[in-house]
C-alpha cells in the first residue's frame, strides 16, 4: 500500500509541473530530482504488502513505513505552498490592491525559499531511507504474482459478464415453499450461512422469481448497515414504500408505524432485510408493521448469525442453513468466472495451440482440483479466485494456488483477498480501499465513487479521456477481479450501481487502518486526530454525534448519519424543538480538506470561513435541514463537485456559477441563473429550475460542450428558442430531463426534431407537447435514444406513429396523461426496437391497436390504472403476423387492471401468450420500479442506495 501513497504523490507532482510552471519557477529543479527518487523508490517497494505480511525481514515493515511518511510530508509541503498561492490570487479587498502589488514579488519569493528549504530536508530524509536498503541488507522485492501491472485484457473485456446462478436447488425449492405455504400467519424466516456463502444470491433469487411477484401484493427489499435502531429498520422499509417521501418526512415513532400500516393495510406483503446482525429489538420491527390476519404475510432475514441466534426471528420456523458447494457445482461457477458464458477454455489457456479434447479436460480437472481443495466451496473464494487468474497466463496458476494452500480454514478467504488485493496495481490500490469509507452492506452509484476518486487526484490522466472515464474503467476492471460488485449498468453500457461483499469490506477496512490510509469510526473523538488524513464516520445509533475535534492533516473526510431520522415529535424545519445542529465549525480548522461528503447530519447553513478551504474538490452535504450556502462559495477556485440533492436550498452567489473548475452540481431546487462563466468542465446539471427568461437567446448552457446530463425545471416561453440554440453544441449530452411549468406551458414539438444530440440516450418530457409548428415531414435526429418518458405530455396518434421511428428506442414509457385519446394503434413497423413498454394511469385509453409488424422485439409490457381496456391484434395475415410477439414476449404485467380487460382475437395465440406471461397484481412496487427507471426487475436494484 505505500506504493499506491506514492503513485499519488507523483500524480499531484505532475499535475503541479503541468498547471503551477511559473508559480513553481525557482524551486522546479528540487521538484523534478524529489520525483525521481520517489519514482524510483516505488519501484523498489511495490509489493511490500505481500513481505509484510509474511514477516521475512522485520526490517521491512519499518522501511516502508518511513517511505509513506516521507511521500506524506511531500504532499503536505505541497498543499501548503499551493494553498498559499491560491489564497493570493483569489485577491485583496479594493483598498488592498495597492499593498498587494507591492508585496505580492517579496511573498512570493519567501513562500519559494521555505518551499526550497522544506524540499532539502525531504530529500536528506529519502537519501538515508534509501541508504538504509544497503546497510540492512534489504533485497528488492518481488511480486507474489507476475502481472500485476501488466492485467490481461480478458479482465477489462469480461467486467460484465452476466452472473450465473449454480446449485442451491434444495435450497431454493425449500425456500418459496416456506413463502408460499398455506399458512395464514405472518410468519419469519431466517437465511444462515457463513458469510460469502451466497445467501442473498439465493434470497433474491427467489424473492424475483415469477410465482413470489404473482403472490404476494407488496415486496419491499432492504439493504441495512449494521448497528442501527430498529426504528431505522422502520424507516428503509417505509423510504422504498415511499420514495417522494424523503424532502418532507419529519415522523415521529408513532406516525412512522401509521404511515406503514396504513400502506400495507390488507395487503399480503413480503419484506426482506438483507445484514440484520442481532434480533435485540427484533420485536419492536415486528410491531411495527401491520399483522393482516389471514393474508399469509411474509418476512425475509439475510444474517450470519449462527441458527440458535436466527431461531429468535420465529421460534415457530426453523431457520434456512445455506451449504457450501459440492465440486461439481464448484467447477461450473468457476469455469464460469474465469472463461466467460461461452467457457472458451482453450482460448484462455491455450490460444491456438492444438490439444484433443480429453486433454483439455484433464488440464481443466487438475486446476479444478486445486481450487477446490483451496475454497472449500465458498462461492465468495470462488468468485474472486477467478478473478485474479483470469489475469494471469496458463503457466502463473501453479505458482498462485500453491501460495494459497493452507490447512487453515478459517484464513483461506483472507489469504485470497491479500493476495488479489497485492496483484492490483498500484493505480488500483487506492480506489479499492476507498470503499473502506463506504457503509456497509449499502449499494452505491458508481458515479458518485468516480466522483471522489477524481477529487481525491486516485486517476492518473490519460490524454483523450475525461477523468469520469477513467474512472471507469478502474471500476470495471475492479469488478472483473471481483472486489467490486457489478448491481446495474447504465443505459450506455457504463457502470451505474455497485456494492462490495461485507467479507471483502472487512478486508478492505483492515488493509486501509494497518497502512494509515484511512480511519473509520462512529464518533469524531479520536486519540491522535493529528494525524488523521481521511476520516470516514458511521453512526445510526446516536442523535447528535458531537463534532469540535480539529484534524489539521486532514484530506477527506466522509459522514453517513441518522441524525435526521431521529425527528421525535419535530414539526418544522425552522424551530429549534431542542434538536442540536451541526455548525461544522471543524471544517475551516482542517484546511487542507478536498473532499467533504456529508449525509444525515443536522445542518442548517455552511460556515462562511469555508471559503478559505481553497483545496476542496467536492462538497457534498445531504442534508434536508440545509437551506443556505454561504456567498463565500465563490472562493473554492478548485471546486469540482457540488451536492446538495436531499437540501432546501434554492440560490447560490453568482460567483459560484463562475467556478471554472466545475464538473458537476446536483441539487433539489436550485434556481440557475440567466448568466454563468464559462463552465467547459460541466458535465452534470441536476435538480435545476428556471425562474427568469433568457435575454437575447442566449442560454447559461452555452459554452457547457461537454455536459453528459441535464436536469431542469420551469422551462417556459423565455427558454425554448435558446434551448434549441444550445442542443446545437451539447453533442455530448445523454441524459435529457425537461419540465415545462404547470402554468399550462408548452414543450414546442419543434425541439425533438431539431436536435443535433447524437449521443442523447434517455429523453424524459414532463409537460405538455406543442405540435402547432412542427412540420410533418421533419425526421427525428436522436439516432441513440434509447428510452423515453412522457408525462403529462398529451400527445396524439400522429406523434405516436413519429416516434415508432426512432431507430434504437429500447424503452417506451407512457405515464399519467402523456397520451391525449381515446384509441391508440401502434402501427406497422412501428417501435422496431422497443423490448419493454409501460403505460400507467392514462384514464381516457379504451383501446390499444397492435398491428401485425409493430413491436416485433417486445419482452415486457406493463399496463396500470386503466378503467377499461380492450387490446387487439390487427391484421389479416395469420399466425406469421405474431411471430415477434410470439418469440420474444417474456411478461406482461397488470397492475391494478379491472377484470374486464380484453384481448381479440379472444382465443388466439397471442390471446393465449398473454394470459400464459401475465402477473396480475396490486403491488404498485412493481409499477413504481417501473416508471422510475425503467426497473424491470426490482432485485437489480434494490437495497439502500448510498
């Protein structure tokens, strides 16, 4: 790991040579020679982890220690100086200006000197560390596998190769029967099983299987972290019943158990906890949720409690042991990991030289064998096993397995992941013990993790590509190792949601406390806070977690609290109702911080010395108690990131919008004013309204070329023509959200046939749509969009049949009033592409006409809220005509649909399909998944998102 501390280091110390040339004029020579010898000492180190573990030389442990203490200092020599200077050129008040000129060469010049000075005695300090190698007698070390920097590109290619699931057909059989058993009571079940083992794959498996989805009326899932209140458990279970809930919920105890009796009141409902750790309170859970009587409910525990612990769940149902897996099962789930779904094992081992296939067989045998005899079963051992060989060439794999065999069982899985954990590269290291800081058992968005990595400088640049992809790519290769876990990709083919097995987070957590990297805790009362550089705090169980200490060393520090759930009896945002709240006051005393991430904590405003804190990257603070950002905002010259999403702030300084360093704002509300500086770095512009109209058809979004993701509200008259003007340089935008304001504004219809945005993926157009000036005979220009959402659009037939066009459109869906009719026809060769297609709560539809060659890809479709619906089949071309429909069609769900729904030709095929694939429910989960995100299966996503 202290290798990973340099490559940082030297990251910052070329991105300084590049950007800081003049500043660093004088001192630039001291700069170079301090690199290279750091360069060279990461050469020379960069699989100390592995002989550190070993304990080969007692030696080594403390030279690599000194080798990161030094590479620290160089990087708090820096910030000091580069805190300095930009301080200083942030400016004077007007009376100053004088003075300043006057000064501004002797500060200068003595801000050099000590930076010189502070360079020499680094660099006697690196002289006699690398001395030191002589006189004890250490060697160079050597890495425990070979390829480390150099991973095959079988692991990049194969990050999303899709999960398999192998055995647990006991298991699985025994579960649905215990779900769906003619039992009237609300009963418990318990899934146990050594952690790694595969009891969530298993859980969800079953969870998102057909028949459950069909039983049961309501399925909430949730992912918990450990040690939190049971009113918390409460809380995550009512979040995924109420996702809009969030700005306004301020319940108390009692009103919490109202809001989910009254939500789940005669309803047969499933709820699954995934990481409940101990049952202390487990009968306070249970009281709060209704017990229907004779509706068979039913509830889910993921634990790796042992089966005496679990029984306290429900003493009346024996808990779920889940086993390992036997050798067969083991080969396929291996063979599956490290060859891919085609299993080329010949390819990987072999390439082209020619073998018979019983040869090939016995080779596969013989390294099954050893796998098996090293993972015992594990799946989790399994899995990330692979992942690590999948790397390494046909000849390494002996060397790897024989470092793993051990008669130790207990610390089989911890030897896996050091050495998986050694074999990453350097530029790899960081990032992975990045997540120590995450929560645990949480699920979280990869853009987000990309985000803080950027800021934290974890991303060596590489010309042609921005630091998000990247990013990127770091995390698909993670995943391809298996450290990191694939949940959803986005709709570009991107990395979207990931989480990390608690087993591999422990890992991660110790790896990260024994190098120094990064601390976590539950409360800020440290015993050395001096020395603290990343500081992450967990805490669900206090409501105030006090924080006065000061962390002068501090870089990043990541908060996740409960304190805004913890709201007995508040009734409004403004009162104090004896609620402490966070002034933050520890953040101006840490001024080398550059990223503050901030969650569930009570805050009210920032402090204005913030704008002192001229290192900040990202400002994270999600907090819905915060209504104000102070105007010294405009100061952070290096900030990249801005999230406020879960706040009620509605205005920033205009200086802020003149940041030229700005990636990404994400907000709730915030108003976007008509002028802004020139943002070329913006890439994401979320939760944004527009209050006033734009003067002479100029819009803020101009000079933003290379925005990804738009946002934005309140769009009136004063925007649409400026709007288009911009689409015309926004050829990087994928994702496109436009609201009209209530006041009866209109989406000119114009605006979808003049786009230039030939990357646009996801449309969504909530408003309705003016089709007076469009011309019939204009061609649609968004050749990649592949899902769309309209909302109260009230669009009609002829709209309908135009956007059948759109080559590549995967998704289509029709929410409340988007469709102005009372009969709708899908058209021949309309939708060519489409697989899944919602419509939900469109109250005048009577009448759906299919014709013969439209929607011939359909998988899923799903119909809600209709009084009446009649489906029919046009066409007089026989069974052919139903080939599309026939081949592909997967599920039909119908939520909340009268019985009188009707499908002609009654008895046809298609009739027949309908009604063979149809899920008929009032589980308005399903239907909320749906048009949220266009989430067809819920399992992809569900948990608590961080």
């Amino acid at each position: 790991m202290a290798s990973a501390s340099i490559t940082f280091v030297l990251i910052r110390l070329g991105e300084l040579a590049v950007k800081e040339a003049a500043l660093l004029r004088g001192v630039d020579d001291d700069i170079r020679l301090l690199r290279d010898k750091l360069e060279w000492l990461q050469t020379f180190i960069q699989h100390a982890d592995h002989e550190r573990r070993t304990g080969a030389n007692n030696y080594i442990g403390l030279w690599v220690r000194q080798t990161r203490d030094v590479a620290y200092e160089v990087e708090d020599v820096l910030d000091e100086f580069l805190r300095k200077a930009d301080l200083e050129r942030l400016g004077l008040p007007a009376w100053k200006k004088c003075l300043k000129l006057a000064t501004t060469c002797t500060t200068q010049v003595s801000v050099r000197r000590v930076l010189r000075d502070r360079m020499d005695s680094i660099k006697n300090r690196l002289k006699e560390i690398s001395e030191n190698v002589d006189k004890y007698k250490i060697e160079k070390l050597q890495s425990s596998t070979s390829s480390a920097q150099n991973p095959t590109n079988s692991a990049a290619a194969s990050w999303d190769e899709e999960n398999k699931f192998v055995g647990f057909e006991k298991e699985f059989n025994a579960l649905k029967c215990q779900l769906l058993k003619d039992d009237k009571e609300r009963s418990v079940i318990a899934i146990v099983g050594e952690s790694g083992i595969g009891k969530s794959t298993l859980a969800w498996k079953v969870y998102d299987s057909s028949d459950i989805r069909c039983h049961f009326h309501q399925r909430v899932s949730i992912n918990i972290p450990p040690h939190i209140r049971d009113t918390d458990i409460l809380y995550f279970i009512y979040k995924r019943l109420c996702p809009d809930a969030d700005d306004k919920m301020s319940l108390t105890t009692e009103q919490l158990h109202a809001s989910l009796s009254e939500k789940l009141r005669n309803k047969r409902y499933l709820i699954m906890v995934d990481g409940l750790v101990n049952f202390t309170n487990w009968n306070s859970v249970l009281h709060g949720l209704p017990d229907n009587g004779e509706l068979g409910s039913r509830i889910m525990i993921i634990t790796r409690l042992e089966d005496k612990e679990a029984a306290y769940a429900d003493p009346k149902v024996s808990p779920l042991r889940i086993n390992y897996l036997n050798e067969h099962e083991s080969k396929d789930l291996f063979c599956h990991k490290v060859f891919g779904s085609k299993n080329q094992f010949h390819n990987k081992v072999f390439g082209s030289k020619p073998l018979l296939k019983n040869e090939e067989e016995e080779m596969l045998e013989i390294f099954h064998k050893g796998v098996f005899e090293i993972t015992q079963g594990l799946p989790l051992a399994i899995v990330v096993l692979a992942g690590l060989l999948r790397t390494k060439s046909f000849t390494e794999w002996d060397k790897v397995l024989s470092q793993l065999k051990t008669n130790e069982k207990s610390k089989r899985v911890k030897r896996i992941l050091a050495l998986c954990f050694d074999d990453l590269p350097s530029r790899l290291k960081s990032c992975f013990l990045y997540f120590a800081g995450m929560p645990e058992n949480l699920i979280f968005n990869a853009r987000h993790i990309v985000r803080l990595w950027v800021a934290k400088g974890f991303l060596k640049p590489k010309k042609g590509k921005t630091m998000e992809d990247i990013g990127q790519s770091y995390l698909k290769e993670l995943i391809s190792r298996g450290m990191i876990n694939l949940v959803r990709k986005d709709p570009s083919g991107g990395v979207w949601l990931v989480t990390i097995h608690d087993r591999v987070h422990a890992f991660a957590q110790s790896e990260a406390h024994e190098e120094s990297f990064l601390e976590v805790h539950d409360n800020a009362d440290l015993l050395m806070p001096n020395s603290v550089r990343r500081l992450c705090l967990h805490n669900y169980m206090q409501s105030h977690v006090p924080m006065d200490t000061s962390f002068p060393k501090l870089r990043s520090i990541l908060c996740d609290f409960a304190e805004e759930r913890k709201t007995n009896s508040v009734k409004n945002h403004g009162g104090h109702n004896g609620l402490r709240y966070h002034g933050l006051q520890f953040l101006p005393r840490s001024k080398f911080l550059r990223v503050v991430d901030l969650r569930g904590m009570r805050i009210r405003k920032v402090p204005s010395e913030i704008g002192n804190m001229v290192h900040i990257r990202y400002l994270g603070i999600r907090s819905r108690s915060l209504v104000h950002i102070p105007s010294s905002m405009g100061r952070l010259i290096n900030l990249q990131t801005l999230d406020i999403t879960r706040s009620r702030v509605e205005n920033a300084t205009q200086a802020f919008w003149e940041i030229p360093t700005l990636r990404h704002v994400m907000a709730n509300k915030l108003n976007l004013p008509k002028s802004v500086g020139v943002l070329s770095n913006m890439q994401t512009l979320t939760g944004l309204v527009c209050t006033d109209p734009w003067e002479k058809n100029i819009s803020p979004l101009h000079h933003m070329i290379y925005l990804r993701h738009l946002e934005i509200s309140g769009l009136g008259s004063g925007h649409w023509e400026a709007l288009a003007d911009a689409f015309q340089k926004l050829e990087a935008l994928v994702y496109l959200h436009l609201a009209a304001k209530p006041e009866d504004e209109k989406i000119p219809f114009i605006q979808l046939t003049k786009f230039t945005l030939q990357r646009l993926q996801i449309l969504e157009l909530y408003g309705k749509i003016d089709m007076s000036n469009a011309d019939i005979e204009e061609r649609y220009t968004l050749p990649n969009l592949n899902r769309l959402v309209l909302k109260l659009s009230m669009v009609n037939q002829e709209f309908m049949d135009r956007i059948g066009e759109l080559p590549n459109l995967r998704e289509l869906v029709l929410s409340k009033k988007s469709y102005d009719g009372s009969k709708l026809m899908f058209s021949d060769s309309g939708f060519n592409s489409v697989t899944n297609l919602v419509m939900a709560d469109l109250e005048d539809l009577v009448e759906w006409t299919i014709r013969p060659k439209s929607i011939p890809m359909i998988k899923r479709i799903a119909l809600s809220g209709f009084t009446k619906l009649n489906i029919k089949l046009e066409g007089n071309q026989g069974p052919q005509c139903l080939k599309g429909l026939m081949d592909h069609l997967e599920e039909v769900v119908l939520c909340n649909m009268p019985d009188d729904l009707t499908v002609e030709p009654a008895n046809s095929a298609f009739s027949e399909k309908i009604n063979c694939v149809a899920i008929k429910t009032k589980s308005e989960d399903i239907m909320d998944a749906m048009l949220r995100a266009g989430r067809w299966r819920e399992s992809m996503v569900a948990g608590t998102l961080y």
